[in-house]
C-alpha cells in the first residue's frame, strides 16, 4: 500500500515537472491558434481514468482474495482501495467533461486542479452510496427475518427431512 501511495506522489512530481508548462506553438499561426500544450487534458484524462481503473479492478480481486482468505482486514482495506479508485476515476472523468470544447487547449495542471475539485464531491457520493447500500441490506434483512419468525410462529420450525437408502 506505501509502495502505490509513493508511486501516486512520485508520478505526480513527474508529470508536474515534466509536461506542466511545455507549450507546442505554430510558428506560422502563433496568434490566431490558441497554445496546445504537449500533455493536454484529453491525454491527461485518459492517463488517469486508465490507472484508476485498473487500480480499482485489482482492488477489487484483491478484496475477492481477501475474503477467500477470511482476513477481515485485507477485505476492508481493499475495498476501501476499491472504493476510493472508482471515485477519483469518476472525478477524472467529470473534469474532463467540464472543460467542453478546450479540452485539447487545457494543460495537464490545471486538469489535475479541476479532478481534486471534483474528487471530494465524488468520494462523498461513493460513500453515500455505500452507506445507502448498508442501510438497504440492513432493512432487507430486518424484512426477512421479520418474515422467517412470522412463518415460524405460524408453521412451526423448520424440518429437515433425510432420505436414507
């Protein structure tokens, strides 16, 4: 888990250094054609959606072992993981829909200031959607054994019957 923070922090300075001012220009058109830097937000866009996608896939097939394993903590830990990629890859996406037309225009800097932005609004939304979820198994379940005690009290227990050859 330290290992893929320090990647983040470290492909972070990479980008900001390497891509964040360089502008191509048009020797012939330099007025008329608005600066195109090298690392846009349609590049940008599709650099961050791409790895937090994959991000959250392995996430998720690491919760999968996790819970084959019966260890709680790793489960949590990469659902949580899991989570957190799809919302910051939805941010990604969002932001890059918020530039319209200048998409090819904007640089990669101030895409990554427009996906901080929109990643608080969408880690809230995963996790209202996730308590959402909670809240729903919790009513489903409290229906059901609502239900189970009613047919119970009515029919009596449950039996099991074994067929013996």
């Amino acid at each position: 888990m330290k290992r893929l923070f320090f990647s983040f922090v470290i492909l972070h300075c990479i980008l900001n250094t390497a891509f964040g001012s360089e502008v191509i220009r048009d020797p012939k058109h330099s007025e008329t054609v608005p600066a195109q830097p090298f690392f846009n937000a349609n590049k940008a866009a599709f650099v961050t959606t791409t790895s937090f996608a994959v991000l959250t896939a392995a996430s998720a097939l690491g919760a999968t072992a996790a819970a084959r394993a019966a260890n709680t903590f790793s489960l949590v830990s990469y659902s949580a993981l899991a989570l957190t990629g799809a919302a910051i890859s939805i941010a990604a996406m969002t932001a890059w829909a918020n530039f319209g037309e200048d998409r090819s225009t904007t640089d990669a800097g101030t895409y990554f200031q427009k996906v901080g932005e929109h990643a608080a609004f969408s880690i809230a939304g995963v996790a209202q959607f996730v308590s959402l979820m909670l809240t729903q198994a919790i009513v489903q379940g409290l229906a059901q054994g609502t239900s189970r005690s009613i047919s119970r009290a009515i029919g009596g227990e449950d039996q099991t019957i074994r067929i013996v050859r």
